[in-house]
C-alpha cells in the first residue's frame, strides 16, 4: 500500500499506517501520531480519563482539522484524570 498523500505528488512512498479518522494510507511524513484518553463515566456523569492513552496515527489533513476544532473549543477540563 502507498501514501496517499504521496501518491498525489507524483511518487510511490510505502505506507506506515492507516489514518484512524478518514483511512488514508500514509507514510511517515505525511502522519501524526497523537494520544488519546479513553473515558468511563463515575457517579454524578463524571467522565474520568482512563490512563494509558491510547496512540492515535491521523494524516496531516486530518490532523489539522483536530487541532482547528480543538482550538474553538472551551478550554475548561470536564474530564478528570486518573494516575
């Protein structure tokens, strides 16, 4: 499997994974590997963060659309985590 990204510029590049929101195959420059909190719900619908994270590989366009959404959103925790 090639990058997809890749194959658009003309050239044929391995793929190192899948991009986890949209399926794109990408290769190491085009992909992000980011965490991410699993959550329970504790009483009084808390939701706590579980620990580890988990890993998360999103290609570069998929990437910038979480860290634009991320930035309009509040900055306030709802969630909590735990140690």
């Amino acid at each position: 499997m090639h990058c997809l990204d890749c194959s658009g510029l003309g050239a044929q590049v391995a793929a190192v994974g899948v991009c986890a929101q949209c399926g794109a195959a990408v290769c190491p420059v085009h992909s992000e590997t980011s965490e991410q909190f699993l959550t329970c719900t504790k009483p009084v619908s808390r939701p706590v963060a579980i620990e580890p994270p988990v890993r998360r590989l999103l290609c570069a366009t998929c990437a910038a659309a979480h860290r634009a959404h991320a930035a309009c959103r509040p900055q306030t925790a709802h969630t909590a985590r735990t140690s």
